[in-house]
C-alpha cells in the first residue's frame, strides 16, 4: 500500500480517537466553572492581546513573522472545523426531513446528492478535475450569478413601494439613487438629455461621481467612523471578558 | 416541430462526427437551470425549488472541496505529512546528523549546528509539530464537539480563540484604518483658495467639494450623536443636514447595487441568447 495512504489513513484514525477523548473529558469535566468560564476568557484575552503586541514589532523582526504565521494558521485550520459544523447541520436537517417525509422532502434529495457529488469529485480529483470542472462551470457558476441576478427584479418591485417621494428625505433618496443610475449608462445620458434645463447645464455622469466624491464619501465616512469606533469598544469589552455573548444561552 | 424550423439553432449536444459534446451537455444544462431559477419570477414552482436545493448542495460541497484544499490541506495535512516522514528518518537513523533524501546537505549541517543531539532534535521537533498543527487540530474538533449537548461547552476554547485574534486585530487595524486615517483624510487644506491669484473656477469648485465633504461629514456624525437632543440653533439644523447627507449616500449606494445586478442580469442574457440559442455573437 501506498505510504502516503497508510499515513491518511492513520492521521483520520487518529483524529477519531481524539475526538472521541475530548469528548469523554467534555463530559466528565463539565462540572467545572473554572474551565468551562475563566479558561475561555483566558484564551481570548491571551490571543488577543498577544495580537496587539504583534504590530508593536518591527515587520522586519522574526518574531512578527513567526506571530503572524502562527496565529494564521491556526485561524485558518480552527475556521476550517468550524465549517464542518455548518455541513454537519445541514446533512442532518436534510436526512431528518427524508427519513421523517417532511414537506418538500423529495428536494433534500436533490441537495444531498449535489452535495455529496461534488465533495467526492472535488476530494478526489481536487480543482483540476474534470467532473469538478463541469459541476463548476456548468451548475454552480451560472446558477449563482442567476440568483444574484434575479435580486435585480426584486429591488425593482421593493424600490418601487419604498421610493415614493412622500417626504424630503425619500425624495432625496430617490433623486440619488436615480442620478446615479442614469449616469452608469449610455442609455441614461439619453433619456438624461430629455430632462428640461437641468440636462443643458449638467452631465448625468459627471453628477453621478459628483454625488459619489462629495455625499457619498461623507455619508460613508461618517458611519465607517460611527461604526469602528463601536466596533473598537466591542471587541475590549470581548478581550476583558465583559462581553461573552459568543459563549452561548448558558451565560 | 424541429426547433430550427422556428428559427431557433440551439447549441448542439453532439459533436459533427456524433460524439457527445461535454460543452454542449454542460451548456443546455447550465440554461435550464438558469431558466428553473428565472421561473421563481412567475410564482414558486417545483422546477426553482430543484434549482434551488441544487444549488444549496452544490454550494455547501464546493466551500467545503475549496476549504479543504484551500486551507485545511496546506495548513494541517500536508505539514504533518511532510514532518512525519521527516521525523520517521530521524527515529530510524542510527547516525546524526541523518542524511536523507527529502534534506539538502545545508539543511543536514544547519539541524547539527542548532541541535547538537538527535533527543533535542526530536524534542523541538514534536513541539513544533504539537503548537503549529496538534494544537488548532484539537481545537478545530473541540469546535465539532458542539454537536453533543454534553460536552458542547468544549467549543468555547476555540470560539474564544478565534474571537480573541479578530477582537485583538480589530483594535489596531481598525483604530488605524477606520478611524485615524479618515479623520486625517478629512483635514482637507483650504490653502490653495487663500492664496489664488485672479479667479481658478478649478480651485473654487474644488474647496466648495471640500467644504461640502467636511460639513456633511461632521453633521451626518452630529445626527449619530445621541447624548443629546437634536434641539437648539446648531444640533437641530445641523442633525438635519445631516439626515440629507445620509439619505443621498444610501440612495446612491442602492443605484450602485441595482446597476451591479443589472449587468449580472444582462451577463445571464447574454449566455442564453448567446451561447445556448445562438442567436447573439
């Protein structure tokens, strides 16, 4: 046998068996307030800080590089089981929907087969091969830019009931949202130039990135400003362990 | 009836020679599903709701292949890969330094000078192997643990590490970029209007945008100033204007997105009349 294959195989084995052993100390030590509260927050705190103190080392310092390389790939490899929990919902929900006959139920088929036939050529063969190739090009490509497509009839119909000028407010909403539709296109310099006095003294377009360089880079601002900051006071509140939502219902 | 006898000269699924096109397969398919997802826009049907689980399971199968062999891959498999065959040579050799294949002579020469003996050698090995990849592991399987009630306050480890790593770098990069550097863009210099020679309609316009920018900018911030009430001769005119800055930013934000889904919407025509019904170039 391959020893390539030999070692997988061991490496899975092995992972199993771990699981299984946290799991079992999961369960035993569950009790414990010290590790189910305080060592959490330590983490967080220690993982946190030692972020900060990061970007008080030179880049050229080894010890910047060897912080940056560690803490990426543990985010990396931690994110990665974390989707695995996702797919593990979704698997489940879909099989209980079958089992159980559920409304609907014939399309769980639908999505478990997609599912798992495109995790078996994409596992097996990686990017480069060709049943992958085909499922992503031919199926998942255009049926994601179709969805984000059909989105465009939608907010048509919800622009429609939201934008009617009932206030100053919406009214200036509208004009915007108008003036920069019209000047994105050829056709809406056309339909522009059909728009008494105001088309002889100003260019659709050149209003468009008017209103983008002046109102909308201070409305953008002025909120980017509002939310960092918020966004700052947050996460010390996380680091110091005042805010321990992400512990879940328990806390 | 044929359907180019209707004028209609759909791309083809075999080939000249009457071999099956994977193209055309591929191309048929990709428009009735297409087709399956634009008729959601008539009313909920069984052929969007195919469409749709379709694409849920393709989705969730094509994060999981990318995440895979995007991250988990390169980050975790291939390291201990790597570091196994290369420990599994040290443990066997009877000499050190340890020739192997996989170690150029540099390398051999650098793990004798750092590491002197094959006992420290093997320990700063396993270390290595144990902060670098064993570590995230167990944490990456506490986070599955979630999925038994029982031991589910296991995934509190990794949650908080991962918390702790955006919470640490939100503070200095978003301090940095967020917050320092937008104000420092706002100090714009009315310089050049103070010190113009005759009448620049280039400068004058381009201080009035400034001015425009700056005054907009610090009322729309009066508006999120809630501390006190929008009252008096400079809060309330000011938290109004304010109001006006942020419904024009939002309404030109809204154009900006309607026109990205156009041109997608435009982009699946193309593909249907183009490639599928050949009747676009």
């Amino acid at each position: 046998m391959d020893k390539m294959a030999l070692f997988n195989g061991f490496l899975i084995i092995f992972f199993i068996v771990l699981f299984v052993l946290l799991i079992v100390m999961g369960q035993t030590l569950r009790t414990s307030l010290f590790l189910r509260r305080k060592l959490p927050l330590a983490f967080c705190f220690i993982m946190g800080v030692t972020m900060i103190f990061q970007f008080f080392i030179p880049p050229e310092n080894s010890l910047y590089k060897e912080i940056e390389d560690l803490s990426t790939k543990w985010i990396q490899i931690i994110s990665s089981f974390a989707l695995v929990i996702g797919l593990i919902s979704l698997v489940t929900m879909n099989f209980n929907k079958i089992s159980r006959k559920y409304e609907d139920w014939q399309y769980s088929i639908v999505l478990l087969l997609g599912f798992f036939i495109t995790i078996f050529y994409g596992l097996r063969d990686g990017f480069e091969g060709k049943e992958f190739d085909f499922i992503f090009n031919y199926m998942y490509v255009p049926m994601q830019s179709t969805m984000f497509s059909i989105l465009a009839f939608f907010v048509a119909s919800a622009a429609f009931r939201a934008f009617r000028a009932r206030s100053r407010e919406a009214t200036l909403l509208l004009t915007a949202a108008v003036i920069v539709m019209l000047g994105r296109v050829e056709l809406g310099s056309v339909i522009w130039s059909y728009i008494p006095v105001v088309s002889r003294y100003f260019d659709v377009s050149e209003l468009a990135q008017w209103i983008n360089t002046v109102f909308t880079t201070a409305g953008q601002r002025a909120i980017l400003l509002g939310a960092s900051l918020g966004y700052i006071a947050a996460s010390f509140k996380i680091l110091l362990g005042i805010e321990r939502s992400y512990f879940g219902s328990e806390e | 009836m044929p359907l180019f006898m209707l004028g209609l000269n759909f791309k083809p699924v075999f080939e000249t020679g009457g071999a099956v096109s994977v193209e055309g397969i591929g191309i048929w398919i990709a428009a009735l599903l297409t087709l399956g997802i634009y008729s959601f826009l008539y009313k909920d049907n069984f052929v969007y709701k195919f469409s749709e689980y379709l694409f849920v399971g393709i989705s969730a199968g094509y994060t999981l292949v990318l995440t895979f062999h995007k991250y988990l891959k390169p980050s975790l498999i291939e390291p201990l890969q790597e570091y196994s065959r290369d420990f599994y040579h040290i443990i066997t050799s009877s000499s050190f330094p340890v020739v192997n294949p996989w170690m150029l002579d540099w390398q051999t020469q650098l793990i004798a000078n750092k590491f002197g003996t094959q006992f420290q050698f093997i320990f700063w090995f396993t270390f290595k192997i144990f902060i670098f990849y064993l570590f995230p592991a167990i944490l990456g399987l506490m986070m599955i643990s979630r999925v038994i009630p029982s031991a589910a306050w296991l995934s509190r480890f990794p949650l908080a590490t991962i918390v702790g790593y955006g919470s640490g770098i939100v503070i200095v990069t978003t301090l940095h970029a967020s917050v320092l550097e937008q104000v420092k863009a706002s100090f714009v210099s009315f310089a050049p209007l103070l010190h113009m020679k005759g009448i620049d309609w280039g400068i004058i316009a381009q201080s009035a945008n400034d001015f425009i920018l700056v005054f907009g900018l610090c009322c729309a911030i009066i508006y999120f100033y809630f501390s006190a009430e929008h009252k008096g001769v400079i809060l309330g005119p000011a938290s109004n204007f304010g109001i006006w800055v942020l419904m024009i930013t939002f309404g030109a934000s809204f154009g900006y997105t309607v026109m990205a889904r156009i041109s997608l919407l435009i982009g699946r025509f193309q593909f249907l009349l183009g490639d599928w019904m050949q009747l676009v170039k």
